[in-house]
C-alpha cells in the first residue's frame, strides 16, 4: 500500500509558555509524514523547500523510510517560514510573521510513479490546489483533506468543489459549525456528509476527536498530560496517525476506523511533548505501546448491572 502526502514543509519560530525554538521543522505535510511512517511504510511525500532548508533534515525523512522524490527544492527562495507565540492558555496563539517564500508558488505536479497511490492525505492548503492534485491521481481509495476557516470563508465555492472529490474531510469543531451553519458537532458532522466526503472527523483539541459516517459515531478524548510544550502540528500528526493505520490496514470499514482515530490520538498526544518534531523524531516501539494502553485505560471499563 502507499500513502501520498502533499502539503507545506516550514522553518518554524515557535514561543511557548515553556521557552523559545526558531528555524524548526514545521509544515503539514511534515507533520504527516512523519506522524504515518511509525505505523506504515509506502509514505510518499511532496512539497516545496527553499535553499535554506537543511540537508540533514531530508536525510531524516528518508531515514524513516519516506520517498521524498516528489519534494522540491528552490534554487531562488527561502523555505516557508511562520512565527508563532502561544499564550498560558495554549489553545489560543498569535501569528507574527508568515513569511511564505518558497511557498507562495507552489503548485505541485505529482510525479508518475506517485499518481498510483492507494491512498492521499492532503494538508492545509488552497482548495484549488487539493482539487488539482486529485485530478492527476489514478482512483485513490481514500482521499482525505484538512482545512480551515480561511478557506471556509475566502473560497467556499471551491472549497464545495474539492469536497465532492474526497472521501474524508478533518475540521476543527469552530470550523465545522462554520462550514455548516450548524450548532450541534453531530448534526454539523451529517451536513457536512451530504457536501460529498462520508467520513466526518471533527477536532476538539484536548477534548479530543470526533468520528461521524452514515452509520456511525464515535469519540475519542485527548490523553490527559500533565506538560503540554508545543502543540503545533497536532492536528496534522493526528492525520499522519489516522491515515498511517489505513494504509498499514488497507481497511477503511467502520470499526476500523474508530482504531485509526485512537492511532491519531495516540501520536498527537506523543508531538505536543516537545517542540517541533522532536516528540516523534525516534519514537521507541514499547513507548508507542504503552501509549496505546493508556488510551485504552483511559476509556475502557467493566460492565454493569442495575
């Protein structure tokens, strides 16, 4: 199975309560690809990088066993960069600078040998952009793509384009009501079903994530920490998680499903415990274990009888 991932790749400067790190790997499709390559092989991954973009840190994606032949590097620009400062309360962050470079023309060509992927997982990005790499792939089996508010209500109508393509659609709970016009997760999450994607999942933050399809439903809370470091990037390690396990599983049925959203729990949980990637640079398998546990300690528990 292969997993096709296409989104930004960043230098980031992140300030948290708990210190400073600047020119630090950022970017979804970073973020994703690293996140799904603990848990399948076949993860193929494009972007665009500017000159500046360190060597070593292609050298670690390709460590991990991620094709990176559908990466480009510009001779002229410097990588994306985007400065952020999160406040005590980390749900809530200001942008100093996005610095686009390099970025602000991409406009990617999937390479052949990649337009036969099983299955495609698309970050943040142009709705324009999400339909036009869909259009040159050959029948993926599931296609899922993020977005946010931006989109939601600077390009509504391309956005309703590119959603009658997919197959999965992320989406923060504010943007789902947004997208929506509705107040309820679950009703939003149903709307949302009959715009063209038939799987709904719909981020909490540390609440967790919700699972909506035709048939089910189903929600998985954020493991409890007791040090939150850096939460950049747990959304898109979330759907590295999520889409890994698919394509390990070559499964996409409904209780399947609900063992992805925990694999994206379990990884989101692992990023946010230190900057940048640093949380899943080398994850130990019996650590990626025991995390499962916790997760299936946390919500499990004996039957009763009244």
């Amino acid at each position: 199975m292969s997993l096709l991932i296409v989104g930004s790749m960043a230098l980031d400067t992140i300030e948290t309560p708990l210190g400073k790190r600047e020119y630090i790997l950022g970017g979804s499709c970073t973020y994703i690809a690293t996140s799904a390559s603990y848990l399948s092989e076949g993860i193929r991954m494009v972007g665009i990088v500017g000159y500046d973009f360190p060597k070593h840190e292609l050298d670690f994606f390709k460590s991990k066993g991620i094709d990176i032949a559908g990466v480009e590097i510009s001779s002229e620009k410097k990588t994306f960069h985007w400065h952020g400062v999160y406040h005590k309360n980390m749900n809530m962050r200001d942008s100093i600078t996005t610095d686009l470079n390099a970025f602000e023309t991409f406009d990617p060509v999937i390479p052949e040998h990649f337009r036969d992927s099983d299955y495609v997982c698309l970050g943040n990005v142009d709705p324009v952009i999400q339909k036009k790499v869909i259009t040159q792939l050959r029948k993926p089996k599931l296609t899922m793509i993020d977005t946010m508010d931006f989109w939601i209500e600077g390009k509504l109508s391309s956005l309703r384009e590119t959603l009658k393509l997919t197959d999965i659609i992320m989406i923060n709970d504010s943007e789902a009501r947004l997208l929506s016009n509705e107040d309820n997760l679950v009703v939003a999450g149903r709307k949302i079903i009959t715009m063209g994607p038939k799987i709904i999942i719909v981020k909490k933050g540390e609440h967790g994530a919700l699972l909506i399809t035709p048939d089910t439903l189903f929600s998985v809370p954020a493991l409890p920490l007791e040090k939150v470091i850096d939460p950049t990037g747990a959304g898109d390690t979330f759907a590295g998680g999520f889409m890994g396990w698919i394509n390990r599983t070559n499964d996409f049925s409904d209780e399947n499903l609900k063992v992805a959203v925990v694999c994206g729990t379990v990884m989101a949980s692992l990023i946010v415990q230190d900057f940048s990637l640093e949380g899943i640079r080398d994850i130990p398998k019996d650590v990626l274990l025991s995390r499962f546990k916790d997760i299936k300690n946390l919500t499990s528990y004996k039957d009763i009888t009244l």
